[in-house]
C-alpha cells in the first residue's frame, strides 16, 4: 500500500524526493506509534488530529517544517480517494 501512496503522490504532482520521504515518515509514525500499517490506516481519524497543532503530539508533528503531519494528512487524503 506504501508504493501506491508514494505512486499516487507523484501522480498528484509531488517531487519523487517528497513522495519517497512521506512514504518513509509513515512507516516511522507506525513504528513511533508501535502500530501496523494496517492499525494506522484503520485508526487514521483517530491518529491524525494528535500530530495537529492542539493534538497531545503535536511537538513531533512539527518536525522537519511539519512534514510528518504533511505526511499523515496526504496519507488520509489517500485513503479516502481509495474509499478506505
């Protein structure tokens, strides 16, 4: 599923180097979460909004001009184009 959100980004006109890192920040956020991409795909409504501004992990969400929080939203963007 990583490939065809890394795919779907370049077909959305993201640059390979974007596309490839948000790929790898979501792999690091269920790593981080200690959660399968499987969890983290179920529970995106539920994970997201703790890495926004007011969110109880917004800290690490800001990380590297924000583009772990970047990553999860393009990634539920993904999903639900999907229809997951």
């Amino acid at each position: 599923m990583l490939k065809k959100f890394e795919n779907w980004l370049l077909q959305n006109n993201y640059k390979p180097n974007t596309a490839k890192d948000y790929k790898y920040r979501i792999q690091r956020i269920c790593k981080k979460e200690d959660i399968s991409l499987d969890v983290l795909v179920a529970n995106i409504a539920n994970v997201l909004p703790q890495y926004e501004l007011s969110g109880v992990k917004s800290e690490y969400g800001r990380m590297s001009h924000e583009s772990v929080k970047q990553a999860l939203r393009r990634f539920n963007k993904f999903l639900s184009v999907e229809g997951r």
